[in-house]
C-alpha cells in the first residue's frame, strides 16, 4: 500500500448586506426592489507528500471573491381571480480563477384564484446560483495528474412550475406542485480521489422533474401535523 499525506487549511471572513423596499401603487399593484451583496477573502493550504516526503500537488493561495445581486419586481392584481408577478434580477459573481460571472435573469409567475380558498399558478425562472467562494480550492483533479483542476462556474437554471393550492376549513391546507429543471451547468460535490476532502465540481447538463404533495393540518390546540410526499 502507498502511503501519502493530504493536508488542507482552509480560512474565509465574508461580510455581505442584503436590503428590500417595497411601495403600493395602487389599483392592486406592489413593486418591490432590492439587493444582497457579500464579499470574501481568505487563504488556501493544500499540501500533498508521499511516503519518502517528496511534496505533490499544492496550492498556498489568498483568495478574494464575491458576489451581488439586484432585483425588482412588480405584483399585479389584473382582476379579483388574476394576479401577475414580473421581475428582473442581475447577479455579479467573482471567484477565484473563475474570473467575472454574470446573468440577467427574468421571473414570471401567473396566478388564478376561483374562489378564495383556491388557487391555480404556472411560473417561469431563470436562475443563477452562485458556487461558494469559501470552498475555493480547485483540486479535484490534484490526486489524479498533479494539475489544478478547473474552477467551479455558477450554476444557471431554467425553472418550470405548476401547482394548485386549496384550504379545507380554517386548519387543514394542502398543494400539489408539478416542476421541471434545466440545468447547465449544475453545480454537485465530489471527493478528491482518495481522499475525505471534498471539493464543487460542475456537471455539464442536469434535468430534474419532480411532484410534491404536501398537507399542513392546524387545527386550534397544542398539536399541528405536516406530511410531505415528493417524487
């Protein structure tokens, strides 16, 4: 057997803000803006030495990075049963070797409510979800060819979803909701070979379809229950 040493020190601070203002227009209508913005730094050790202590692979780093986001969105009451949501966000991501990262993203969620304990809805989703900066090594392929691996790049989704919600009474609710998921790329977990550290990695293309049934029963008393079957 060959004995070897992976050694990892890994440090971050992040300091972020995040702030939301919303105004009534009026006739029904809400609009809503907003951002959230975080910034990092810190410093990698990785260190690789084999049985004879020759050193492998490694990487001393100081690491900045971050990331921001804006957004605005306006809700719309067409009717007393037609409810209209469209927004807009542009997210700003910055890591190490990934270099600068960026999207416009648009939302549409449409509503229909027969009856006030009823409501039907279809939305769309562009989404944008930023890796870590903190888990900022990029050595998923050290224990492998001794190089650096790529760095790990947001992930970007297309987000479909349809649903129904209905009340029973004033404490059992319950909803059903069908979606479907684009991603590329998708952003996972993997081992370095060999080893317990663990490191993000993209995979190329992703497609989840999913139900979800959920009931939520509060009824007036000490106990409530929730049950919740997806597939």
């Amino acid at each position: 057997t060959d004995r070897y040493t992976v050694r990892e020190n890994r440090t971050a601070t992040t300091v972020g803000v995040k702030a939301d203002y919303a105004v009534a227009l009026g006739h029904g209508a809400t609009f809503q803006t907003g951002l959230d913005a975080s910034i990092v730094a810190g410093r990698e050790d990785f260190d690789t030495r084999d049985s004879l202590n020759v050193a492998g692979p490694v990487a001393h780093a100081a690491v900045h990075g971050g990331d921001v986001g804006v957004y605005a969105q306006n809700v719309t009451h067409l009717s007393p049963r037609w409810t209209v949501r469209l927004g807009l966000r542009l997210d700003h991501h910055i890591a190490p070797l990934a270099g600068d990262q960026h999207q416009l993203s648009p939302r549409i969620r449409l509503a229909y409510s027969p009856e006030p304990v009823t409501s039907f809805w279809g939305y769309y989703g562009r989404l944008f979800i930023p890796s870590n900066v903190e888990d900022f090594h990029v050595l998923a392929s050290a224990a492998q060819g001794g190089t650096v691996g790529l760095p790990t790049v947001p992930e970007r989704d297309n987000y479909f979803e349809t649903g129904v919600a209905h009340k029973f009474g004033a404490s059992i609710a319950t909803k059903f909701v069908g979606y479907y998921r684009q991603n590329g790329p998708a952003v996972d977990d993997n081992p370095l070979p060999g080893t317990a550290l663990t490191t993000t990695v993209n995979i190329a293309h992703v497609h989840v379809a999913g139900l979800e049934a959920v009931v939520d029963i509060q009824p007036l008393g000490p106990l409530s229950g929730y049950l919740n079957i997806a597939l």
